[in-house]
C-alpha cells in the first residue's frame, strides 16, 4: 500500500499536462478515424479502454517501493530476451514487419514493453558501475547489455525502437557520469560510420543489414519528390496537411488531406500532421509545450531524486519520450526521415499507451519517494 503522506511530494502540473496529452489525443483520434466506415468513436473508445488499462498499470506500480525493482533486475532481462525471441517464431506480420504476438483479440507488441525493461535493468547496470564508466573498456559491458534486445528488435524489422534504445543508452549513461568526450566520439564516429556504409551501399551496392523501403526513407527524405507517389508520398501529404493548417487550423473534423485519405497512417504515425492540418499551429504549438512541461517536471524529477538509481530511470524514460517526439514530429514536417516512429500518448495503440503509462508510474514512483517521511 502507498503511505499517504507520500502524496505530498506528487507532482500535480506533470500529471496535468499528461492529462491535456491523452484528452488531446481522444479528441484527435475521433477526427482522424471520422471517415472510416463510420467506425471513428470505436477507435476512441479503444484507445480510451487503453488509457483506463494504462492508468490502472500506473496507479499499480505506485504500490511498490522503486528501489524493490533492483531484486528482478535479472529475471526482466531473460524475460524481455524470451519476448523478443518469441516475436521470431510466433509473431504475426503486417505491411513486412513482425513485430506482434497475437493475444486473442488484442496485438502485444513486446518491443513497447522492452523499452520500459531495458531502462529498469541497465539503471541497476550503470548504478553499480558509476565511477567506473571513463575508458571504451569501462563501456563496451553497457553496449553488449542494451545491444542485444536492440539487435532483437531490429531483426522484426523496426529500425525507430532500435533507434530509441540508442537515445536511453546515452542519456542514461551521461547522467550515470560516463566519459562525455568518449561517448560524444563513440557518436561521431557512429554517425560517420553509417554515412559511410549508405555511400558505399549506393555507390558500390555493399549490402546493409536493412530493408528497400527504410533505405528509400532515408533518400526521401532528402528529396521526397524523388519517389513523390511512392516512398515520399507520406512525406509530401503530411507537409501538405500541416503548411494547409495555418494559425488557426480548418477545424475539429474538416481537413481535407486527412478525411479524404489523402494523408496515410494519420492515426498513427501522422497523428501530429491531423492536429496541424485541422488545429493550426496553434494547436499543434499547445501540444508541444504540454510535452515540454511534462518532459522538463520529469527532469525536476530526476534531479530532486534521492539516489542514482531513482534518476536513472527517470532519465531514462525522459530520454524515450525526448527522443520519440523529436523523431515523430520532425518526420512530419521533414526534418527528420520517416522510421514509424508513433508520437507518445496521441499516436492510436494499445502496446505503446499502456508500456507509456507504466514508464509515467516509474517517474511518479520516484517522484512520490524522493524522501523519507518521518511523521
């Protein structure tokens, strides 16, 4: 059971904005999905028996002390090895991706699930380690440890979660006191690496561990009028949809690139193009600052906590949703390649909303225990 004077340290603005999100995001959702076949309100209320489930993972992880985590550490881990593996033999595919595991009615998507893991047991992982994190020795034990679900998951093919894993990886580790300079090397190099291997793939055809139509994403998205009605076309209607939208939007229910389908995947991946389009700028502009209220209360969070551990995996979690909304958002508007990233809290899924809402538990449960209470 939770002490009930712990509630004195909630956060009440973080939940607040987290509130506005989600209510944002029903609200979207029932425009985004008005056109098909007339089933837009059973998305809705899926997505809102999803929150409800969320809430209740949430409110449930509250029970328990964080610091009690550290004693499964080692059984998650094996678990979301197990999960991921299972994705291999039984996982159901849709659009080239397997990345499903059939639950009766419902799709569990265990790569949601494994963000959420791989941040309890790498905080344990560094926590042990700090002061011990300054040579490519010290960190080469951290790599293997994230890389191996990562390849996991990279394997289904999902090449934006594997993306994610590598924004917690750093974050974490900046924050558990690693070598600034050798990881800032480490991504140079990285970064060289890959603008190396995509020239030599395009130049001299070396093969590259991805798919044809991730690697036409990234040349899109230099030019999306190179493949306009192919690869670019979501590109081009998500631009079209947002530019169309001006300061104050069309109107709840009447974008033209949104409910005449012009726009794919918008209630999902391009949920933020239907809030541009139909809510202006003014609209999308509200959105975004809820995110940095709720991202810069769980930075608060992390540094009000009362051990390393505690502001692991706030960090984290900060790094995930950071990361998830910088790519989701600039895909949107072409600043960013399009990786299937959804846009936490607002994009339409049940994996995603309740593994979100269970990573919002971890902050409040860090959040609510940040000191002793004494009387």
């Amino acid at each position: 059971m939770i002490n009930p004077k712990l509630f004195r340290n909630l956060d009440y603005i973080f939940i607040l904005a987290l509130g506005g999100i989600i209510a944002l995001s029903l609200l979207i959702l029932s425009s985004a999905n008005l056109t098909l076949a007339g089933a837009h309100m059973g998305i809705v209320k899926r997505q809102g028996l999803w929150v409800a489930l969320g809430a209740c993972v949430m409110i449930a992880s509250l029970t328990v002390d964080y610091n009690q985590l550290k004693k499964y550490t080692k059984p998650l881990y094996i678990v979301n090895i197990i999960l991921l593996l299972a994705v291999m033999f039984i996982g159901t595919t849709n659009k080239g991706a397997t990345r499903w595991i059939a639950l009766g009615p419902f799709d569990f998507q265990p790569s949601e699930l494994a963000k959420i893991i791989i941040i309890i047991t790498f905080a344990k992982f560094l926590a042990e380690r700090q002061g011990r994190l300054n040579t490519f020795t010290d960190l080469l034990p951290c790599f293997i440890f994230v890389g191996v679900p990562m390849l996991l998951i990279m394997s289904q093919p999902d090449l934006g979660t594997s993306l994610v894993f590598v924004a917690i990886t750093l974050g974490m580790m900046l924050v558990a006191g690693a070598n600034a300079k050798l990881l800032g090397g480490l991504v140079a190099g990285g970064f060289l690496a890959v603008v190396g291997a995509l020239f030599a793939h395009f130049q001299f055809g070396m093969w590259l561990p991805l798919e044809g139509y991730q690697l036409m994403r990234l040349i899109v998205f230099i030019d999306p009028y190179i493949d306009e009605l192919g690869s670019g076309y979501h590109m081009i209607q998500s631009l079209v949809a947002i530019g169309s939208g001006g300061l104050l939007g069309k109107g709840l229910y009447q974008g033209s690139q949104i409910q005449l389908h012009f726009l794919p995947e918008h209630h999902t991946d391009f949920i933020f193009s239907v809030i541009g389009e139909e809510l202006g700028f003014i609209g999308a502009g509200l959105l975004l600052v809820l995110f940095y209220i709720l991202l810069y209360r769980a930075v608060k969070i992390a540094l009000k906590a009362k051990d390393l551990y505690g502001a692991l995996l706030v960090t984290g979690v900060v790094s995930m949703f950071a990361f998830q909304v910088f790519v989701n958002v600039g895909m949107t508007i072409a600043i960013t390649p399009i990786t299937g990233l959804p846009l936490p809290f607002v994009s339409y899924g049940g994996s995603a909303m309740v593994s979100n809402l269970l990573a919002i538990g971890l902050i409040l449960n860090v959040n609510l225990r940040r000191q002793k209470i004494l009387f």
